[in-house]
C-alpha cells in the first residue's frame, strides 16, 4: 500500500500543544517524536500513538484518533495496570468499548476538532461496529460502554468527562 491509498484521517500535526493540555488534566504527558524517528511505546508501529507509563508518544503523522484511544486506554485502565503500562494496554472487551466511547466525547474538548470529525476518523481508518459506523454504534449500541464509563468514575451523567482517572 502506497500513502497515497491509505486512509486520510486527521492527523496530530498542528494539534500537539492542545493534545498536550486535554491530556494533561489527566497526568498524561505528552512526548512529541520527530518524523524521522520510531514511536516508542507504539503497540501498532508508525505513525500508531505510543503510550509508556505516563508518557503519549506521538509523531506529527500520527492519526489523532491513535493518540486519542491510546490515552483513553490510559484514563480508562486500573491503577495497577497503569503502573505496569508499557506499549500493550490490554484490558476486556468492555474497557475497549469505554475507551471507544471516551475517545469520541473528549474529541469535544480539542479546538480545532469534535466528535463528529472523530466518528469520520474512526471509520475512515477501520474501526468495525456491529451497526456500520462509529456514529450509529454511539448514538444505539453504546450503552454498555457509557454505563461502564460511569461506574468507572471516569464520566457523569450528564455524558461530560469528570477528568478522573479509573482507579
């Protein structure tokens, strides 16, 4: 596949200083990569996000979709996994489904960026839902994922984050 035939999805170049402040509400920090360089952490390979302990290593390139569900993964993972966190975050299919769901309300809080541009990203990339699209599966078969979400601690109930970690 040549880059011309992959798919164009919104890429983190021009986003790192606001990825950097969403994120770091959660203690996440933000670890930019040159283009030239191997993403450390990155569990998919260039241009896939990278997540070490505390640590989003990101490229230019890099989908902001990728950095997003990996710092999902980040907000959404227990304690003990978190302190243990090196490229693989693991976890169980309903952890999945929250980090899915979060990684589209949070697109919100990045100027420049929103859910819906998300959803297209997510699709456009190849993110498989049982209804077809991102969009239908958040709007009728996300549930499950909210309500995890929320047991978690990790959103309210009014569907905003509550800058929590899981713990």
């Amino acid at each position: 596949m040549t880059e011309e035939d992959e798919p164009q999805v919104t890429a983190c170049g021009g986003h790192l200083e606001a990825i950097e402040k969403l994120f770091a509400r959660y203690g996440l920090m933000l670890e930019p990569v040159r283009n030239s360089d191997r993403i450390p952490g990155s569990f998919w390979g260039e241009p896939e996000a990278g997540l070490i302990a505390d640590r989003l290593y990101v490229r230019e390139d890099t989908p902001l979709h990728s950095a997003f569900h990996e710092a999902c993964h980040y907000i959404c993972m227990d304690r003990e996994r978190r302190a243990l966190l090196h490229t693989n975050a693991g976890g169980s299919v309903e952890e999945e489904n929250g980090v899915c769901y979060l990684q589209i309300l949070l697109a919100d809080y990045l100027a420049g960026y929103d859910s819906a541009q998300m959803m297209r990203d997510m699709d456009t990339w190849g993110y498989s839902f049982r209804l077809g699209s991102s969009r239908s599966w958040f709007e009728k078969d996300a549930d499950d994922a909210r309500k995890w979400l929320l047991e978690a601690g990790i959103i309210l109930h009014n569907n905003t984050p509550s800058w929590k970690l899981n713990s």
